[in-house]
C-alpha cells in the first residue's frame, strides 16, 4: 500500500494532482473528515492485504480539525503505515492572478483581500509543508508539466530532491527576468546576427548552433557553468530551496541564450533526481516587432 497525502495551498494544483493519482490507479478520496483518515487508512490496507494506492485531498477546508491531522500522522508512522505527504506550493503572486483568472474567493480571504486569505493559510499549513517528503512550486508549471512530474515521482520512483529547475533564455534589450536567481551573460561568444543567412534563424537550428560552439570557447563555458552549477545544486537542496531559474541572456535572446539554454538543459536532464524545464522568452520578439 501506498499513501500518499495531497495538500497544499488553494491553488497550487491540488485538484490537477488528484486527477494524476487516480489516472495512475489511486484510489482518491478529496478532503476527508480529518477524525476518519486513521480508521481509513486501516480499513484499507486490511482490505486488501498488503492495501491499494490510496491518494487523500487535505487542505484548508478542514478548519480547526485540521491541527489534529499532526497526531494522525504520527500515529501512523508509530503503526508504521507508509505514509507520504506531497505539498504543491506557488508564489502569493501566482495564487492571486489563479484566483483572479478563476472569480472565486479564497476560502480564508472572506470579503477581505486574497493576499491576507493566503498569508493566514501558509501559517496554518506550515506544519505539513515542513514534514513533507514531496514539495513542487507550480509556479511556473503547465498542467502536463506538473502531471509528468508526478509521473517522474510516483511511477518511475525516481530520486526527487524538491528541486525544480528552469533555464531560461532572454534577451539583455528587453529587460533581465525579474524572477531570474542565476543570470550568465554570453554576449562573448560569436553573434549569427552579423552573418546574413543566420541572421532570421534562430538558435533551435543546427547552423547557428554550429556558429556558436566554434572556436571551443562555448564548450568551456559551458563546462565551467555546469561544474558552479551542480556544486550550487546540492548546496541549495540542503537549504530547501524548491524553485531554481537560470538566466541566460545575449543580446536579442535568439541565438546565443538559446543556444547555450538548450545545451545546459541537455546536461542538466540526463541527472533526473530533480526536475528541469526549458523556456525561451524572447526568441521570437525581433520578429514580432519587425511586424
């Protein structure tokens, strides 16, 4: 048996992950009296044996019963019944443009404002966030990205490290990304814009990629950057850090950034103990305003 407990902020992604785990087999039960999980959890794996996948939906909806899941929980690690907590968190303000997009109220706002409703709901989930085996910031994810993350997880049992990593290209002319934690700047390396023919292409295709790597500086580089990365990797899990974005940026954000974006990705896949995204933000924009 397999028991896995869904929380998180309202939304984060709680309800899309629900509808993963009973695609994978689950069976899920949303936001269930919190006095009854225990006599469940037992029912089940008696039920069955050795007990189903049994994947339980518990957030704020619980009001005051909620403080007492802590009991519950420990309880069950006493009786050993294996149970695992994933927490889906956003930034404050991702949760407020979601419930914007949405029209629907926070359960804790009230008539008042979204942000406090959040603040008061981070302090009464403090204490499943912090025994959580399993945290994911779905603030930057897609629905298929966050479903073959928990595929990643919970089907392919892969290491998980609490990570998510996205590198991003951009472009220096059109502003640095503000929520950038890493930022390189590879406006050394040799520009396709000055050559005619690579000028229109963009750093997806093969010859400006040739065009960038030539010489053997971007292969150093690139080395150099890994090797920082991966010691700056393990440094942040330590500190559970969950959100990782690195910026890379040339001039216009087509050719160089994506170049080298698309090669640190590369490398930074093939290690699957934590999750990895690839965004080009600017890598059409000179077409667009050339309109």
């Amino acid at each position: 048996m397999r028991l896995i407990i869904v929380t998180g902020m309202s939304g984060a992604g709680k309800t899309v992950a629900l509808k993963v785990f009973e695609d994978l087999g689950f069976y899920c039960v949303d936001n269930p009296p919190i006095p009854l999980m225990e006599k469940f959890a037992e029912l089940t794996l008696e039920r069955t044996g050795h007990g189903e996948d049994v994947a339980l939906g518990v957030d704020i909806r619980s009001g005051e019963e909620l403080s007492t899941l802590d009991e519950t929980l420990r309880k069950w690690k006493a009786a050993q019944i294996p149970c695992e907590i994933l927490f889906l968190d956003a930034n404050d303000q991702t949760l407020i443009k979601r419930y914007k997009e949405t029209r629907r109220s926070h359960p804790l706002a009230g008539s008042g404002r979204v942000d406090k409703g959040i603040e008061k709901e981070r302090q009464k989930l403090e204490f499943l966030k912090r025994e959580a085996d399993y945290i994911i910031d779905t603030s930057k994810l897609l629905t298929r990205e966050l479903r073959q993350e928990l595929e990643r997880i919970f089907v392919e049992n892969q290491r998980y490290n609490n990570l998510y990593i996205t590198v991003l290209s951009f472009g220096f002319k059109y502003g640095i990304p503000a929520d950038a934690d890493l930022v390189f700047d590879v406006r050394f390396l040799p520009n396709p814009y000055y050559e005619e023919e690579l000028r229109p292409r963009t750093g997806e295709e093969q010859a400006v990629r040739d065009y960038v790597m030539q010489g053997g500086t971007a292969d150093l580089f690139l080395k150099k950057l890994y090797d920082m990365i991966e010691f700056l990797i393990s440094n942040y899990v330590l500190e559970g850090k969950n959100q990782l974005v690195i910026a890379i940026g040339c001039t216009g954000g087509k050719h160089r950034s994506v170049t080298i974006a698309n090669a640190l990705f590369e490398r930074l896949e093939e290690h699957r103990e934590f999750g990895v995204k690839i965004e080009h933000r600017d890598i059409d924009k000179d077409n667009k305003q050339k309109k």
